[in-house]
C-alpha cells in the first residue's frame, strides 16, 4: 500500500467513533433495538459489533508487530450479536470504547515503521467458512489496516439503511 493510500485508511479509522456517535446520537431505546430490516442486525447491534470487531483487530495487529506471523483464533460474530450486552440499548458504553480504541489504534498505526506494515498474522476461519472448507488466511498489517477502515464505513452504511428502513415503516 502507498503511503497516501495508508494515510487515508488511518484517517478513516480515526474519525470512524464521532460519525458513528454522530449517527445514532438522536435514537431513542426503540429505534436503536428495532430489527427494521430483517435478517439485519439493529442499530445497537452493528455499534457493539464494531467495538467488538475493532477491538479484536486492534489485537491482532499488535500481535503481528510483537510475534512472527502468529496465528490469530476467530469469534463467531453472530453469537457475540446475541449476547445480551451486545442486544440492544444502551450503546453510550461501546460509543466511548469505540472512542478510546480508535485512539490508540490510529497512535499505533502512525507509530509504525514502513516495513511493519508488511508483517503478516494468520487467521482461523470463522465457523460458518471452516464448515464450507475455508482455510487459515495469511494476512498483512496494510490489509488489515484497508480491512477494518472499509469495515467500519461497510457497518456506517447497515446503520443508515436499518436507521431508514425504520423511519420508512413508522410513516406507513
């Protein structure tokens, strides 16, 4: 990845906490926990997702720089979904870890050094993959970087959608 591209993948991760908090700021319990688009998780779902999610990276990338192509485990992100921390409201608690996270990630990611960005871990396959034969994924820090600035922006989008769809269902 070049330096400008990574630039811009840093800058997508450190502002990723004030547009999510900008986006929900105004929901109420019932529109944070409503399941507007099925099959979809809620608005709190897809803010303690990223905080899961993100926290889990943040892990990985720091096991990458300290140890030689580590073999990282998965979570079932589905099954963290259905937990009930991870339900419904309140979401004030992920917003502010989300807030912190990113902070010291984005102080990590500039921190690092051109050639520690090529550095690789290895991934277990999620349950759903390993059951349609997928394998451990070998993964560089620059994609892990591209990875989870697209993820977040991917989850700011499922929230305008599910946010939407709600407001499209109360006019009816």
């Amino acid at each position: 990845m070049q330096e400008q591209e990574r630039g811009d993948c840093i800058e997508r991760i450190r502002i990723l906490p004030s547009q999510l908090r900008a986006l929900v700021a105004d929901l109420d319990e019932a529109q944070l926990s409503a399941h507007a688009i099925p099959g979809e998780w809620n608005v709190a779902q897809n803010v303690h997702h990223l905080a899961d999610s993100h926290m889990y990276a943040f892990l990985q990338v720091r096991s990458g720089l300290t140890a030689d192509n580590p073999l990282i485990g998965n979570y079932e992100q589905d099954r963290f979904a259905a937990l009930a921390d991870s339900c419904g409201p309140p979401v004030a608690d992920s917003l502010d870890l989300l807030e912190a996270l990113h902070a010291r990630w984005v102080a990590l990611w500039r921190s690092m050094a051109d050639s520690q960005f090529a550095r690789t871990t290895r991934l277990m396959p999620d349950e759903k993959s390993a059951a349609a034969g997928g394998q451990v994924r070998t993964r560089t820090l620059d994609e892990i970087l591209a990875s989870y600035a697209q993820h977040g922006e991917d989850h700011l989008d499922q929230i305008r959608r599910t946010i939407q769809a709600g407001q499209a269902a109360a006019e009816t």
